[in-house]
C-alpha cells in the first residue's frame, strides 16, 4: 500500500511531502493505517503560518490542521517521514 504525506504551509509557504510503499514492510503499520479517519473532521479555524498535513492512504485523503496533528495520525506522518523517501 503507497502512503503520502504532504506538508504545505507555514512561514514561507512551502510544499514537502514524503512516500512509502508499506508492502516491502507491512509490520506495524496497520494500526497506523487504521487511525486515519474515514469521514471528514470537524472544521477547525485557520491559524496564519501553520502548517496544513494530507494524508493519503490508497484511495483516502485526509488534510489535518498542524495544531490538531496528534495522537495515531501524528505517529503516521512521523512514520512516513522517517522511513518514506522524499516525494
């Protein structure tokens, strides 16, 4: 399964992402993968100069406010970031 992570925004308003193919390595990956949500989140009010992440997981996207990043999909981007190739 690809991953995708991308951050946009911030002080400068630039774009990274980062890439992952989970099935070289599957392992510990799935609880990962369970925690992005499938419906859309609540609205949360723009902040100048943070930072926008969107995650994608085979045909799910999700775009989560710097500020609210935590928990299961924080530990996911972090995943993707360190062990991902640059995109």
């Amino acid at each position: 399964m690809q991953i995708l992570v991308r951050r946009s925004g911030g002080f400068a308003g630039l774009s990274r992402g980062w890439r992952i193919d989970t099935d070289a390595d599957p392992d510990g990956w799935s609880d990962l993968v369970d925690a992005v949500p499938r419906a859309a989140r609540q609205p949360v009010a723009p902040v100048p100069d943070d930072y926008v992440w969107t995650i994608t997981v085979a045909s799910t996207t999700v775009r989560v406010p710097g500020r609210v990043l935590d928990g299961p999909l924080a530990a996911l981007v972090e995943r993707v970031r360190t062990e991902g190739e640059p995109d």
